[in-house]
C-alpha cells in the first residue's frame, strides 16, 4: 500500500488532485470501525479533520514540557520520547512508574490538556459506550523510524474501569496487541494517521506494545505521535 505524505497529513486534499484521488478506491480513508474485544475498537480516520489542531497543540505542550526519554526502573532509556499534559503525567525513573502533578524535569505542573483532546477523547470513548469519559492524563508518545514500544500493561492507572483512548497521527505503525499474559501471541494491527483506538471492559489490562516504526524513506514526516487518554487518578 501506498502512504504518501500527502494521504499522511492531508484529510482532505488539494482540488487539482480531486480528480486523480477519485481514481484510487478508498482515498480519503472513510471513518470505520474493527471491533477489537467486548469494549475495544479501532475506530479507522476518527480524527483525520482534527489532525492538524493536534500536532499544533502537541508542539504547544512541547515547547513547555518537552520530549524526553525516560529511564525504566530497570536503568533501560526508553527508545520513544515521552511527555504528558493534564493534571498528572505519566512518569518512570529507577524508583518506578508512577503519574505525577509534575513534570520531573521543571518541577512545575504538566501544560493544561487543550479542549481539543478531551472533546475527541470523550467522542470516541462514547461510540464504544463509555459516557462521559473525563481524561486527567494525556501521555503523548513521540517514535522516530526505529523507535518500537515492547510489550506491556498499563496498570498504573488509579480507575480501571475507564478506557484508554489512543490517537494515531504522522507516520504509520504495527500495533502488537496481545492477551492477558505475556505469552499469548499478539495480534498485528496496522495503524494509521487518524485513527483512534478505544480500550476498555475486559481487554483494559492485555498485554501490548508496537514494532518498529518503518522507515518511510521519503517526505513522509519525521514521526509518529501517539496521543494515549487516561483516567489516572
Ligand atoms: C491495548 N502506547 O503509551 S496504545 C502506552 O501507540 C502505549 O504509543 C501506544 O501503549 C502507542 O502505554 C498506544 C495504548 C493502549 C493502552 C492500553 C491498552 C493499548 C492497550 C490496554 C489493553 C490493550
Ligand atoms: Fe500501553
């Protein structure tokens, strides 16, 4: 499949290619759902028209708390750079993982989480049926081409019974989304720029990780950003 930097970063497009476009079945992506679990989808182009908003807003929240790569508790420096808005932020050192009012590296409060990211967080919450779904926690996950997140559970989270809802934009990847134990064989699913997934009910704590992010080799952007809403507290 072909991911130009135009299909990346434009939901729509310029009109001299409209005619062109209509040439390639499924161009732009229409919104679509793949159900993942009970309470867990891919919801497919959700926040193509609110791309651009969100990377603005991302190098806003940037330019106060910036990017960094944490140390796990085992001393590893994490290959994906890592900052949060929002009342707390998730954070890890050789002490643990922990959330926090602060950001550890300025000692003041995480930037505010802009409306713009709840109002899709809690859009996309609800097409699975989690109403009124307040995030305090933006986690935003910045990954270069080589950059891959091992398997994991997100357990740090205070209200387990909230989904997590995870923003896909920039360059494409392959999620690994796995069972309740280590060992179950993860399942690949391909995520793209705009497409939001919600994680909720009884898949809430499986296992999950993405592989390394493939290097494009021409102007498709520099990164991924993976925008991940909780309820931490
Ligand atoms: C699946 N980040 O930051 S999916 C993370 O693409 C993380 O950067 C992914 O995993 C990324 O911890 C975004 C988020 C996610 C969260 C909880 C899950 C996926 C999940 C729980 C069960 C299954
Ligand atoms: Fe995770």
């Amino acid at each position: 499949m072909v991911t130009t930097w135009w299909r990346c970063f434009n939901g729509g497009m310029p009109e001299a290619l409209n005619l062109t476009a209509d040439l390639f079945a499924g161009f732009p992506r229409q919104p679509s759902r793949e159900t993942l679990g009970a309470r867990a989808a891919v919801l497919r182009a959700f926040a193509t028209h609110q791309a651009a908003t969100l990377i603005a807003e991302v190098s806003q929240v940037s330019g106060q708390a910036p990017f960094r790569h944490l140390v796990t508790p085992g001393g590893y420096r994490m290959s994906v750079a890592m900052t949060n808005c929002g009342s707390c932020g998730w954070v890890s050192d050789t002490s643990g993982y922990r959330y926090d009012e602060r950001d550890p590296l300025s000692g003041r409060p995480w930037p505010r989480m802009p409306d713009s990211f709840r109002e899709l967080a809690a859009a996309a919450a609800a097409e699975l049926g989690f109403v009124g779904f307040a995030p305090d926690a933006c986690l935003i996950n910045r990954y270069e081409p080589g950059t891959r997140l091992s398997l994991h559970r997100d357990s740090d989270e205070g209200d387990l019974s909230a989904p997590i809802v995870s923003v896909s934009l920039g360059l494409p990847a392959v999620f690994l989304w796995g069972g309740p134990k280590r060992s179950d064989r993860p399942v690949r699913v391909p995520l793209e720029h705009g497409d939001v997934v919600v994680w909720g009910g009884p898949t809430r704590l499986h296992y999950h990780g993405v592989l390394p992010i493939k290097d494009p080799g021409d102007l498709s952007g520099r990164w991924r950003l993976n925008l991940t809403f909780r309820k931490a507290r």
